[in-house]
C-alpha cells in the first residue's frame, strides 16, 4: 500500500528533511514528533488532539516511533540559559592503540554525567565528545583529567561553544533578547 505524502511545504519546511524522513515515518508520525518535540508531556488525548487523530491511534503511532528507536522523549537541558559552559573536544587517536583500548576509553565517557554526546566521527579526528561544566576553567580540568598522559589519545582540541541558536529543532536564536 502506497502512502500518499503530502507536499514538503504542507508538513515540513525542508524538502531535504521531507526525503530523509519519508524513510521511516510519515505526515503524522512527522506530525507527533514535532508537537512532543514542543512539548513531551503532552498526554495522548491532548496529541491526538493537535495532530488530528484518535487517542488510541495516536498513542499506538507515538509507541511504536519509541519501540523502533525513532522518536525518544527526553528534558534537553539549556545550558547558556543556566549559565553552564559547554564544549565540543575533537579526540584523535594514537595509532598504536587497540580496539579494546578505545572502547575501555569510550566507556569512560558513557559514565561521565558532565559528557552529553560521544560520537566516532570521519574526518580528522576519531571521536567527538560533548561535555558541559560550570566555567570554562572546570571545563578544561575536566577534560585534561581524561586526555592528558591518556594512552589513547594522540591529539585533541577543545572547543568552547559560545552560543547555541538551534539544538534538537529548538530555536534559541533570539537577536540578544530574551524570550521571557
């Protein structure tokens, strides 16, 4: 069975984003991804409500996003609004290391509550961390306490982040105003 998918315009404002989602969901999936993404405590009534259909299709729909790993709700943490630094450390390995090795050192990080992304990326460097303090002096102690004198690590560069305007489509972008 063919499902009909609206125009990009109709639903989503990026065609691009209209051909990597037709994939794995469709208008109301996109559709209750989009109202949990503004709001995840949204009750299945009150979902189905805006993204027009029954309750109970709309909890199956929700359900089975979240049973396939497509849609996970979560609390994103605004980390400029609570005044908090924030980083992205670009790691690259020694060349002598074994896979063991990095895993155990990957681990490391998948521990650490201060860390709130570890990603293997291409490119330059091997892996990407993201990881968040209260100064940008407890920042870079806490990162030299796992990388320096670190067998894994050849290089790294820590990257402060000075502004986010946009995380998770959320716009934080607000021309030095604040929304309040």
């Amino acid at each position: 069975m063919d499902i009909e998918m609206p125009e990009p315009k109709e639903w989503i404002e990026d065609p691009q984003v209209v051909e990597l989602l037709e994939e794995t969901m469709d208008h109301k999936d996109y559709l209750i991804f989009r109202e949990l993404n503004e709001d995840g405590r949204l009750s299945d009534t009150e979902l189905a409500e805006r993204v027009g259909l029954s309750r109970t299709a709309a909890r199956r729909r929700r359900k089975n996003l979240q049973d396939d790993g497509i849609l996970e709700i979560f609390a994103l943490l605004v980390f400029k609004k609570a005044d908090y630094t924030y980083a992205e450390v670009h790691i690259s390995y020694s060349t002598d290391v074994s896979q063991r090795q990095i895993e155990e050192f990957i681990k490391g990080f998948l521990n650490d509550g201060l860390v709130y992304e570890v990603a293997e990326v291409v490119g330059e460097h091997d892996l990407m961390i993201r990881v968040w303090e209260s100064s940008l002096n407890e920042l870079n102690a806490h990162v030299r306490e796992y990388l320096q004198n670190n067998d894994v690590v050849d290089s790294y560069t820590l990257v402060p982040i000075t502004n986010s305007y946009k995380m998770f489509h959320r716009d934080f972008y607000s021309n030095g105003v604040d929304d309040e």
